[in-house]
C-alpha cells in the first residue's frame, strides 16, 4: 500500500517537473516545439523509469 501511494505522489510530481521543465526550455528557445507531446513523452518517460528504478531499491 505505502508503495502505491510512493509511486502515485512521484508520478504526479514527475508531470508537473517534466511541465516546467519543458516550458523552460521552450521559453529559452523563444518558440513550442512543433512534436511538444511527443517531447513530454520521451521527458517524463525518461525521468519516470530513472526515480521508479530507484524507489523500488529504495523500498525494497
């Protein structure tokens, strides 16, 4: 149960990182990437495989 609830707050935490993130790089650019959601996607899935890697040798 802790781990659902671990996962679920990182996950969330994850989108709103991987938003702002993502609008930083686009307001440094000067313009939104035309493929934005495929972008966040690679973005999120990235850091989302990384911290769930190490929350489970964490919990465990």
């Amino acid at each position: 149960m802790t781990q659902i609830i671990v996962f679920t707050l990182v996950g969330a935490g994850l989108y709103l990182f991987t938003d702002w993130l993502l609008n930083r790089i686009e307001r440094s650019r000067g313009a939104r990437f035309e493929n934005r959601s495929l972008i966040f996607f690679v973005l999120i899935l990235f850091f989302a495989l990384v911290s769930f890697q190490v929350i489970g040798r964490l919990l465990h």
